[in-house]
C-alpha cells in the first residue's frame, strides 16, 4: 500500500496550503482535492513565478503528477476550463494529467447569482460570491447535476430545466432579481460537454488502484478549519467540511487509507470576509502584519483582517482533524516585532476557557488572554535550517508546539516553493 498525506489549512484559510502541498509533491504520484471549489485561491511561487490555483490541486506544476478533482468538489466548469486554458497557454500539460470525479456536483450559473443576491442583503457574511453555498444546498437536496450527467444530453436538458426554473423562481420572486436564461445556459454547458468528458472518471477506483500500487497520495485541503461547516464559526463559514475527514468522504477512500495529516498554520492569523475573530488587531502591529504579510485575497482581491495567533482555534482545529504535525507559515512576516503575542484561552463572564464558545454571538465578550514572547532583529526570510533562525525566532515556535501540543514538523519562511525547513517530512 502506498502513503497518504492530508494538508488541511488549521485557521480561517490562506494559510498557505498550495506552496506546501507543491513542496511536498515532490515525493508523491497524485494530488486530490476533496472539498469545496474555486473559492479557494492557492499560491505557488517557483523561481519568481506566481501561479494563482482555484480548482486544479497545487501538483500540477510537477511534470508527470495526477491531478484529481474529488466528489466532494464542487466544480464550476467554465471556470475549471479558463484555469486550464491558463496553464496549458504557458506550456503546461493538464488535460491529460487531470482527473474528474462522475459525482462531482457542479456549480450552475444560477447557483451564483443566488450566491451575490444574498451577499447583497442582511444576512450577507462576506462569501467570495461563487456559488459555493447554493451547489452544496442542492448537493444535500439531491438536485445537483453531476459531472456525469454530462454522458446523457437529452437528460442533462431535462434536468437542468427542472433544477433552473427552481433557481430563478427564487431569483425573480423572492431576491426580485434578473433570472438566468435557460437555453443559454444550456448552449453553454452543452458546448462545454465534449472537451470535458475525458477527464470525467470514476476517481474513486483510480485513487485505489493507485493506493494499490504503491503510490503516495497528497489531498489538499482548502479554506480552513474555522471555516467548517460543522465545527467552525457558524454561520461566518463556507458550506463544506474543511477538516480532514472530509479527505475520506470527498475522495471515496475510508478514514484507515490515511497516514498523517500535517496542518497549516500562519505564525500569525488572518480571515477574509465577515465573522467572530478574537485576536483581530486594529492597531500598528495589525497593518504592519497586512502590508509585510502582503494579506490581500488570492481569489477576490478583498483585504484581510489580520491578529496574533490564536491557540483556542487552533488546538480545536488538531482536535477535529486529528494533525500529526504542523507546518508553520509566514514565520518571516514578524521579523523585527519587539513582541509577539499568543492566545492561550478566552475570557469569558470572569472565567477563562480553552475552548471556543457554544454561541457566535459570545465571541463578541470573548477578552483573549495571551502570552507575550519576545520578538528577534535578524531575518528569517528564506531560512532553510533551524539552526540559521534567530533563537527568539526558535523560542516561538517552541512556545507554540508546547500550547498547541502538537509537533512542528515542518516552517516555512518565504513564499518561494525552496523556502523551508522541513525537520520531519510526512511521507517518510
Ligand atoms: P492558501 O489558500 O492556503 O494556499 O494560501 P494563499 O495562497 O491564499 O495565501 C498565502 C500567501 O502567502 C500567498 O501569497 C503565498 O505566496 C504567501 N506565502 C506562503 N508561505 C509564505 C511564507 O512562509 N512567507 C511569506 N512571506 N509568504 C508566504
Ligand atoms: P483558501 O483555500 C479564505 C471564506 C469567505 C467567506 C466564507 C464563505 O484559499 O484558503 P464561500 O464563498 O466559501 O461561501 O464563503 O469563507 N472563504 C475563504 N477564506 N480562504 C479561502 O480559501 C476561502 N474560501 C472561502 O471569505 O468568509
Ligand atoms: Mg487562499
């Protein structure tokens, strides 16, 4: 049997999963996405080189890797085939290499504008406005159209009639929005059909066919575990589980097919869109955090909100997907803070919990209580060795293992794919 490793992000996203998923597939055969779409907006930097990643998993810049798209994504294909067009126009092969799964529910255009229609009024809570929550409510209300319904035309018509005049009922009556035209869309979708059928298979018997010969698996995780539909900031979370159960049930393989799951951490924290966040700073060492962390969204652009390292969140996170080991991002963006702060719990009516609140609503009286330690002068920037970080650099990430009770295997100090020091890879 071969090995698999997950890489889940243990914040509110963009902790910086795709530069470590890219890193890491050096030792690996595939990568699969297995939750949410492209709300997600991965970075790779190699040689100077941005690539911005939504949908296509984070391996596709290694020549000769798989690329799986798993069922538990939901795929926007006039999106998926843009990304595509992108890579392939600066010589990349993906085509061949990239594989759909038949289940994979898509993401019509209807489900968008029922997205930004409600992005526009009361309840809005700062989605990336890409349909995500509307695909997935369809997902569980069994209306979906899958990738495979794509083999069967006549139906597919049938279907998406069906599925569409329930969406524009609600765009037109209750948002009192434009509907989406129907036989447009259909032209659309149907023009899209034969360039992607080929890539449409069954993943779940590929996956274990791989896992069969002997192959190592790398499932990259996207958005964070505080965005989890079940166990993060409800209702400020996006609509899928983002924590690594989730690898099992959007790839088809059961939880014993994994070996180790390493969690992304930011030495700092940072969220984009709207909801509880403890240690958010709105004072100097918060914007110095956004403009050295250059904290602007990978896939809508939107400033993000940025605060000291939140531990409570985080333990959580090693709780609900079981981290063996964490990898430590942006470690270079505090260089030169005189102090740095951790949250060790929250204060909360006179008593301190290392535990979130049962209500959304209590993280307004939640008072983080922290632990300060002090800052280093020397730089960080593109450290490959432990021993080549300042010693304050190396007291705080040693403070943060012994808070967060879970090793630090891997530290990465600039955005540069050779930026890294790796004390225990996950596939060995
Ligand atoms: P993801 O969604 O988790 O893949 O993360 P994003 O790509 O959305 O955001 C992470 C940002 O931080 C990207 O701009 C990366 O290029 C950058 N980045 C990743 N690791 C590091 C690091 O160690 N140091 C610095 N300075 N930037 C990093
Ligand atoms: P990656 O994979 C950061 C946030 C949105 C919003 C909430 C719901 O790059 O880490 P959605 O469009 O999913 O319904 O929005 O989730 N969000 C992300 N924040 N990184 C992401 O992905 C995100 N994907 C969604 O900002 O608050
Ligand atoms: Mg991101």
């Amino acid at each position: 049997m071969g090995k698999s490793v997950i890489v889940i992000g243990t914040q509110w996203g963009d902790e910086g999963k795709g530069k470590i998923v890219d890193l890491l597939t050096e030792q690996a055969e595939a990568v699969i996405r297995f939750q949410g779409g492209h709300n997600a907006g991965h970075t790779l930097i190699i040689n100077g080189q941005k690539t911005v990643l939504h949908l296509i998993p984070s391996g596709i810049l290694r020549p000769g890797i798989a690329c799986v798209v798993g069922n538990g994504v939901v795929v926007h294909l006039p999106s998926l085939l843009a990304e595509i067009d992108g890579l392939e126009t600066r010589g990349i092969a993906v085509a061949e290499r990239l594989k759909l799964s038949a289940a994979s529910p898509m993401i019509l255009p209807t489900h968008i504008a029922l997205d930004q229609a409600r992005e526009r009024g009361k309840g809005a809570i700062g989605t990336t406005g890409r349909g995500i929550g509307p695909a997935y409510e369809d997902k569980v209300g069994r209306r979906s159209l899958r990738l495979a319904d794509l083999f069967d035309e006549r139906r597919f018509g049938e279907r998406l009639a069906e599925v569409m005049q329930l969406h524009n009922f609600m765009l037109a009556e209750y948002y009192q929005v434009e509907p989406v035209d129907f036989a447009a869309t259909l032209d659309q979708w149907l023009g899209m059909a034969a360039r992607i059928r080929p890539m449409v298979i069954d993943t779940v018997a590929y996956l274990d066919g791989l896992r069969r010969s002997g192959a190592r698996l790398m499932f990259e995780g996207a958005q964070g575990a505080l965005l989890d539909v079940d166990h993060g900031t409800y209702p400020f979370v996006t609509s899928s589980n983002t924590s690594a159960g989730a690898a099992a049930t959007g790839s088809g393989l059961g939880p014993t097919a994994f070996d180790y799951v390493l969690g992304v951490v930011k030495a700092y924290t940072t969220r984009v869109g709207g909801g509880p966040f403890p240690t958010e700073l709105f004072d100097a060492d918060g914007e110095r955090l956004a403009r050295v962390g250059v904290e602007f969204g990978s896939t809508t652009g939107r400033a993000r909100r940025c605060g000291w390292f939140d531990a409570v969140t985080v333990r959580r996170a090693v709780i609900n997907s079981g981290v063996t080991g964490l990898c430590v991002t942006k470690l270079d963006v505090l260089d030169g803070l005189s102090t740095v702060k951790v949250c060790t719990g929250y204060r909360l009516d006179g008593q301190v919990t290392g535990n979130p609140p049962l209500l959304v609503d209590q993280y307004a009286d939640v008072e983080p209580v922290y632990e300060e330690f002090p800052g280093w002068s020397g730089s960080t920037q593109g450290i490959r060795t432990l021993d080549g970080l300042p010693a304050d650099a190396r007291n705080y990430l040693r403070g943060l293992e012994k808070i967060v009770g879970v090793p630090v295997d891997m530290i990465s100090t600039g955005a540069d794919r050779d930026h890294n020091i790796i004390l225990r890879h996950p596939f060995d």
